[in-house]
C-alpha cells in the first residue's frame, strides 16, 4: 500500500514512517521543506503524481503560545491547510488519517470525555484544530480523525524546542536539587510508538470516523513526573506545586482526559495504560508486535 506521511521528519511522523515501513508498505514522508500544507497548489502537486491510497498528516502549528499569538497563522495550518489536505485527498480518493487533540475540549468535565461530548476549545490551537477536524468531516468521507494527548516519543517535537516533557524533567532532576511540578491538570500521556501501532492497525479498516486515540487512564502531570522519577531510578526531591503557581499565559483545559470509547466499540482500542507506555519508552522495550496486517 502506498503512504504518504506529512510532518514525516516530526516526533509522531518520525515514528509513523517507521510503522508502515516495517508493515512493508511503500511509504513517502513528507516535510515542511517538500510541501506546505497552507497552500492548495504545493498539496495538489505533492499528491496527486504520487497517488497514495493513504495520507497521514502529523503536520500542524501546536505551540500553545505562538498560536494565541498568531492565529492567522495557526488557521492557515491547523485549520486551511487540513481542508487543502481533505479536498485532495477526496480528488485522489484516498484515506485521510488526521491527528487531533484533546485541546478541543474546556476541561470543565470530571469523567473522561467521549467522541460525542460538545467541544469548547479555550483557546486560538484547540478551536484551530477543531476547525481543521471539521474541514476532514465534511470533505473527505474516507477519514479517521484521531484526538491524542501529550505526547511523547524518541524523536524531538520540532513545535516544541525538541524535548518532549519525560526528558525535560529528567533534565531537570539532572540540573535542580528539587523539582516542583503542578498536580492539578489531569492529562492521559500518550507514547508515540502506541499511537503509531493504533494508526497501522486503522489504515487497514474501513470503520471511518473520529476517534479518541489516547493512553489507557490518567494522572496529573506531578503523577507522571512522579513514575518517570521513579522508573528512571532518579533520586531528586519532586513537589507538588501550589494551585496557580505556574499560571499559562494562556488557558489550557485542566482536565483533557479521553475516553476512547469508539476504539473499543469497533474493537480496535490497542492502547496499554499510559504508565505502561512510559516504562516501555524509558527501558527502551518494544511493545508488542502488532498483529499481521495485509500490505
Ligand atoms: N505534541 C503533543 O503533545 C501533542 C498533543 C496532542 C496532539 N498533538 C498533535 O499531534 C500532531 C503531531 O505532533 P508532533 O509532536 O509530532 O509535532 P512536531 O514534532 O512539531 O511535528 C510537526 C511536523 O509538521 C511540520 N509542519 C508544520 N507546519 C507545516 C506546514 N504548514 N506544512 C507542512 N508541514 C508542516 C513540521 O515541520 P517544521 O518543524 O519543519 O515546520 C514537523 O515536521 C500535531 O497535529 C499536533 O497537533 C500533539
């Protein structure tokens, strides 16, 4: 099968690459240098001499901060360059698999949020992504839309300054004497080899759709600092920090915890818990193999 994987130089698209390449699929990643997604031209001419019969795009503007900052031009990616990508994609009728986030949600919710909770983004990159989700919804008929959650993976988060936020904190257990980190924002933390095994396995199917795509469970972020300490064998002093002691400078869900309720209803729900991925990620140990899927 022929896959085209936009952000393919990114910290998921690195690790999608890989999957579909060990799946012996004929994959074609993409990068900022050989395509931009904002403009309708530059998609046509990368995709439609290629004609792949799958399209996963990874590319996005996901710094919180620089969207609130520029949202222009976190529209023109998160918002009009996914609808250039589900008009092609439609053209050349293929699949289009496109990652999301949790970030469409406000957070007020107490249980975990399902494919059919109304979303409330509280900011410019949550109601940017949820316009771009809606642009594959209504385009595109073959479409999975995946909503993820704080990721994390071996290769650097171009976004982001490159360090994914297991490895900042090991930095800073490395650098500090105590390490203060805050416990009252619940997230599910997804590795980006479980979300990659979830997409190779959805690539195979026809269950079109919007998925909740994240880590079994959930912890607050002094929690997950709290196991990576722990699993690492890294003895520094780690605090809760007090309620609002790192205010954002820009509203961020406190709760953004998924359910992947559809996952499960179809079956296909391949998540492990998200300490699971955790431990797996910082032994190095490989999860287990996904089950033979046809080329
Ligand atoms: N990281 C998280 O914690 C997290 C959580 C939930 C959801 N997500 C979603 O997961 C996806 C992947 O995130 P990631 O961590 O892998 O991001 P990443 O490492 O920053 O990779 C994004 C890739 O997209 C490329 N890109 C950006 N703008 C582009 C454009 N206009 N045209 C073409 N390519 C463009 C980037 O290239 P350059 O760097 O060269 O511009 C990079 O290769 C994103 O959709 C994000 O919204 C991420």
């Amino acid at each position: 099968m022929n896959v085209t994987v936009i952000g393919g130089n990114g910290q998921l698209g690195s690790d999608v690459v890989c999957a579909f390449e060990n799946n012996h699929d004929s994959v074609r990643p993409l990068t900022h240098a050989d395509i931009e997604i904002g403009n309708l031209d530059s998609v046509r001419n990368c995709l439609q001499n290629s004609n792949p019969a799958i399209v996963v795009n990874t590319a996005a503007m996901h710094h919180v901060e620089n969207c609130e900052k520029h949202p222009a031009a976190a529209y023109a990616v998160n918002a009009i360059g996914v609808r250039n990508l589900a008009l092609v994609t439609r053209e050349i009728g293929a699949t289009l698999i496109h990652i999301s986030t949790d970030y469409v949600f406000d957070g007020r919710k107490t249980t975990p949020y399902v494919e059919d909770d109304a979303p409330l983004p509280l900011n410019v990159y949550g109601n940017s992504k949820l316009a771009g989700e809606h642009y594959v919804r209504t385009l595109n008929p073959k479409h999975f839309v995946l909503r993820t959650s704080a990721l994390y993976g071996k290769h650097q988060c171009r976004a982001k300054g490159g360090r994914n936020f297991v490895d900042l904190m090991l930095e800073l257990a490395r650098t500090r004497g105590k390490v203060r980190v805050v416990d009252d924002e619940f997230v599910s933390p997804t590795a980006t080899s479980d979300l990659t095994r979830q997409i190779v396995a959805l690539s195979r199917c026809e269950s079109y759709g919007l998925y909740h795509a994240t880590a079994e469970n959930h912890c607050s972020w002094y929690e997950f600092t709290k196991e990576i300490f722990s699993l690492a064998g890294v003895n520094v002093k780690l605090e809760a920090a007090a309620p609002g002691e790192f205010p954002a400078k820009t509203p961020r869900p406190a709760y953004s915890v998924l359910e992947n309720r559809e996952l499960k209803r179809i079956g296909l729900n391949m998540f492990s818990a998200w300490d699971v991925g955790l431990r797996q990620y910082l032994t190095g140990s490989v999860s287990e193999p996904l089950p033979s899927v046809p080329a």
